[in-house]
C-alpha cells in the first residue's frame, strides 16, 4: 500500500504538473475583462500537486491492499477485461447483434462452465433482448458490422 | 405506466449483487433517450426509488449492500435473515421507505418553491460558494481516507476542463482528437466507474450462490413487529429529511445518524447488531426520506447530494433542463411531473416490493459467471446509445479500468462523478465572479451568503487537515 500508494502520488505529481504547465502554455491566463481559459486549469493543477505531494510524504497509512489479485483471480479479471475490450474493437466489424452473441458465448462460457446449450441459449436470448430494446424498441441505431443489415 | 416499468427495472437492476443505485441508474439512463422528457424523467424518477430500494434486498438476504447508504441495513437486517425472518426485514423496510417516500414528498412539494424563490437572490459568488459546499462535504464523507477523497474530486475537475471553455470558446485539453471537443461526458465516465468497475473488482471472486426461499405470507410484518417499529420509521423520516436536504450529506449520513440515535433511545440496545427490527426499520426509512430530501437541492440550488443525484442532475442536463432556482419558473410542468411521479413510484414500490419480492429474490440466485458478461453488455450499450458512437464505449472500458483500481486503492468515485458534473457549472461561477469583482477574491467574503457558504466549504476542509496535523504531531 505504502508503495502503490507512493507511485500513484509520483503519477498524479507529473500528470498534474503537466496539467497546469500546459494550461499556461497553450491557453490564455487572462481575457479581457477577467481570468481566461487557463485559469482554473492552472490552480487545479498546482492543487493536485499539492495533494499528490502530501500523500508522498505522509506517514501514517491504512491497512495493505495489493493492487493486483494473485492467480486465479488475477487471470479472471484479465480475461474479463480482455476480452470486454476485443469485444468493443470488433464492434464495428461483427456488428451489435453478432458481436454481443459471440462475447457472451466466450464470456459465459469461461465464467461459468456451463454446458454449451445454456451458454448459446443465454447468449442468442440476450443479444435478441438487447436488440429489440435498444434497435427495435428505443431506436438506437447501433453498429450493423458486415454480416447484419437491418 | 412509465413509473412502473421504471420501478420494476429499477429494482431489478438495483437488486443485482454489485449493482448499487449510482451504477443502477447510470446504466438504466440511457433507457430512456428514446422516449419524450416527460416520460423519460418521469422513468429515472421511479427507477431511482426503485433502485433505492433494490439495495435494501441485497443488504438483507447476502449481505452485501448495494451502495453505502443500505451499510447499516446489513447490520441487523442480515441478522434478522439468519433468523430466518428476511421476510419482516424486506416487509418493514418497504413499508418504512413508503412512509418516509410520502411525507418526504409532502415536504418536497413545500420546501422546494421556498428555497427556489430565495435561491433566486444568488449571484455567481453564491452560486460558487454553495458548489464548493458540495463538493468539499460529498468528498469529506466519500471514504475513509480523505486526501484520497480529494484527489478523487480534484482529478474529477481537472476532467471537466477537458472540451471548449464556456467563457472563451477555447477548445482545451482536446489533444486534437475531434471527440474531446465537446468534453468528457459523464455519463460513459460513470457508467466505466460504478458499471464496469464493479463487475472487475467482483470477478476476482468466485461467489457463493445462496439457497433462499420467500413467499407473500411471509413478507407481511407482524403486528408486533409494526409496534416496535413505528417509532423508529418516524424518527428515521424526520431525521432523513432534515440530513437529506443539506447538500452534500445525503442518505449514507441519514442511514447512519437514524442507526445509531435509535441505538441511544432504545430500551435494549443491547438487540442492535443481534436482528433488532427497529436496526432495519430506521436507517431505511432514513435514507428514503434522505434521497427525497436529496432532490430539495438538486432540483432548486442544482446540487446534487449524492453519486445518485449527481448522474441524475447529469440525466436532466442531457435533456436541456438546467437544475436551479430557474427550473421552478422556466418548467414547472416539469418539476411538479417529476414530483408526482416520486409519489406515485413510492405507492409502486410499496405494491411491487410486498408482492414481488419472492420473484426479485430468483435474480439473487442467478450464477454471477452469466450475471456478468450481461451487465457489461449493459455497460457496452449504455455508453454507446448515448451518441452512437464507439469512442464513448472505449472512454467507457479505460474508466472502468480506473474504477476498478480507484475501488481498490480506496478513491472515491462518486466525489470524481460530481466533480465532473459540476465542473463546469463551478467554473463559470467562479469566473463570472471573478469578472464582477475585478479579480478581487473578497467578493467570495463580503456578500453574507457567500459568505457563510465558504466558510463552510473551508471548515470541511480544514477539519480533516487538522486531524491529519494532529496525528503527525502525535507520533513525532
């Protein structure tokens, strides 16, 4: 804790220094009749500074968490993640309503070890439920991808 | 009819484990995009007080409360559940939220024009003054680390800037990338924190599924259970009501103050911890007249007072409407329709949660591993129907990564929310009274509302450095 702790304030030191150096660089401090864009950007800044500065050197610390979980945990939460993120970046290309039955067919699957037919039937009732609410019912037009087109 | 679908799906989310009323009705916001104002507003209304009350079945039957204001419901009501009486638990908790929903209501409808109408009188200083009165008590009660608390709100304001100034036209922080132009939108931000984040710090473990059975029969409190707990339901409103309309304070504080003043008066406190009714009755009626209370400042100062209202106040935003002391002038149709709806969302939850409470308690028995994967599909379609584009949903995953790690360092993503909603609201109160005063900070002193409201706001600062002074003082 003390070390994740330390580096988060280091981070939030160097994003927050380059927050409000840049607010002065690019943007006006001053406009014609009062402060201008850079303004609050620059005290956030030099205020976060002082924050991250303060969690730095302080000394007493709460109880120890580690950032990441060990072992399975840990793959668990990559894997969600993981295969969250492919999901949205084959979006476009799979489309909304194949897109979302592969994920949970994936997701489900992993998660659960359900047998095959659940997992499908899980997956093909949910990307349909989605479909109608958002598309059908809620007019959302969503990413038709390469195999779909309404 | 919009208020009880709304009440239905709002319970249903909110009784989801991981699913407390913030992310709740973060996800269920973008439901209602496609549908006219009225009803649409009409539907958060109902699916706020039912994801209100969604939090309460959780805290009782797995004892995992869904937000922190449902914590000490978990206190006695899980106990009571052990017991094997959850039924009473669930039953006393609704019929407290109803009563404390009503009055809450009843006392809405009077205090809200009153305020509206002095609130009117407020310039730019006051409006920023009360903005940092929000901010500041939301981060003081946020966590139990308050520097995390405030960098978490400050990180929020630094997001704010991001997109054009409103004084300038300036574009700022946009990294000439075409969709930071207009901002970082709260809604995909809040979704990423409570939504997904949760769902990753729940996958690191594999939960225990429960084995619970209720039915209608056993929902109903006995009559001595009413006895005990009348006292404690009108405690809890009054007090819920009276923390509830400071901005800032909110259910979580309201929940806590009711436990423990019923704790103080009880003949036998030595039942609290232990299944005691009353422990169950007064933080729910509490923190329901808290979150009626809460509209008070939303609705007429444009406050928010919890994570909850503040996605709330960002859902009315997306609509055109600008909570404040206008809101009672410019749409009374509006405020008067969402008042309306909280009361008839109130007698739905009373109906819905009597009878429908063995069917809500099945979505509990659901294996996580398929709950899972659905909600993040929620989360996926929620940020995207926002605009109909794909870079909400990646603003959505990176924040959500955020969430996961802030949950488990010990941030506070609420303070981060409202920071971000009243980001910018806060800057143009500042400037313009900056503009006023000809850069002079004593405008912020000399007007006597602005005044008490910094005063305030820096008390609520200083009170934690202070402790913090103390403890290094202590230990050199």
């Amino acid at each position: 804790m003390r070390n994740t702790d330390r580096i988060t304030a280091v981070l939030l030191l160097v994003v927050s220094a380059a927050f409000a150096a840049g607010a002065l660089k690019y943007y006006k401090w001053w406009g014609h009749d009062g402060p201008g864009p850079a303004f609050l950007p620059f005290w956030l800044g030099v205020v976060m500074s002082c924050l991250a500065a303060l969690m730095l050197f302080r000394r007493t610390h709460p109880t120890p968490v580690s950032l990441l979980p060990q072992g399975g945990a840990r793959t668990r939460v990559v894997v969600v993640l993981g295969v969250t993120a492919a999901f949205i970046a084959l979006l476009k290309v799979l489309g909304m309503v194949v897109g979302t039955a592969l994920f949970l067919v994936v997701l489900v699957r992993y998660l659960g070890r359900h047998p095959w037919w659940l997992t499908i039937a899980i997956a093909l009732a949910a990307a349909g439920a989605n479909w109608l609410v958002f598309v059908y019912w809620l007019r959302v037009p969503m990413p038709e991808g390469m195999f779909w087109t309404f | 009819m919009m208020a009880v679908a709304g009440v239905l799906v709002g319970m249903l989310i909110g009784a989801l484990p991981g699913v407390g009323p913030p992310s709740g009705v973060a996800l269920l916001l973008p439901l209602t995009f496609g549908m006219e104002p009225t009803s649409g507003i009409i539907m958060l209304a109902a699916m706020y007080a039912g994801t209100m009350y969604g939090g309460t079945i959780t805290s009782v039957l797995i004892n995992t409360p869904g937000e922190s204001a449902s914590v000490v419901t978990c206190l006695d009501g899980y106990q009571m559940a052990l017991q094997g009486r959850a039924g009473p638990a669930l039953g006393i908790a609704a019929i407290g939220s109803f009563i404390a929903g009503t009055i809450g209501v009843v006392l809405l409808m009077l205090v809200s024009p009153l305020l509206a109408r002095w609130a009117l009188s407020f310039g730019p200083p006051e409006t920023f003054a009360l903005m940092l009165l929000g901010l500041t008590t939301v981060t003081m009660l946020a966590g139990e680390d308050p520097l995390k608390g405030y960098i978490s709100m400050v990180l929020g304001l630094m997001l704010a800037m991001v997109g054009f100034d409103i004084i300038s036209g300036d574009a700022r922080y946009g990294f000439g990338v075409p969709e930071l132009i207009d901002g970082i939108d709260f809604l995909p931000v809040a979704i990423g924190l409570f939504g997904l984040g949760e769902v990753l710090a729940g996958a690191e473990e594999k939960t225990a599924q429960m084995k619970i059975s209720l039915r209608l029969r056993e929902v109903l409190p006995s009559l001595a259970d009413w006895a005990q707990s009348k006292w404690a339901i009108a405690r809890g409103t009054v007090l819920g009501f009276l923390v509830g309309v400071l901005p800032g304070a909110g259910p979580t504080v309201a929940s806590f103050l009711s436990y423990t003043v019923e704790k103080k008066v009880s003949k036998t406190p030595e039942r609290f911890g232990k299944g005691a009714i009353e422990g169950v009755a007064a933080p729910e009626s509490a923190n329901n007249a808290a979150a009626t209370a809460a509209m008070v400042p939303m609705l007429t100062l444009g406050i928010p007072g919890s994570a909850t209202t503040a996605i709330m106040l960002g859902g009315l935003m997306m609509w055109g409407l600008r909570p404040g002391p206008l809101l009672f002038e410019k749409n009374p149709q509006f405020v008067w329709g969402l008042i309306a709806s909280q009361y008839i969302a109130n007698v739905m939850l009373l109906i819905a949660s009597t009878a429908l409470i063995p069917l809500f308690v099945r979505a509990l028995r659901i294996p996580y591993s398929i709950l899972m994967p659905l909600i993040i599909l929620f989360c996926v379609t929620g940020a995207y129907s926002l605009k109909n584009n794909l870079f909400d949903v990646g603003q959505m995953l990176v924040f959500g990564v955020i969430g996961y790690f802030m949950k488990k360092l010990g941030y506070s993503p609420a303070a981060l929310v409202l920071a971000l909603v009243l980001g910018p609201l806060a800057e143009r109160a500042l400037r313009q009274s900056l503009i006023i005063s000809d850069a002079g900070l004593g405008i912020f002193f000399t007007r006597p509302i602005s005044a008490v409201l910094m005063v305030l706001a820096l008390a609520a600062v200083a009170v934690p450095l202070v402790k913090w002074g103390r403890t290094l003082f202590s230990r050199t």
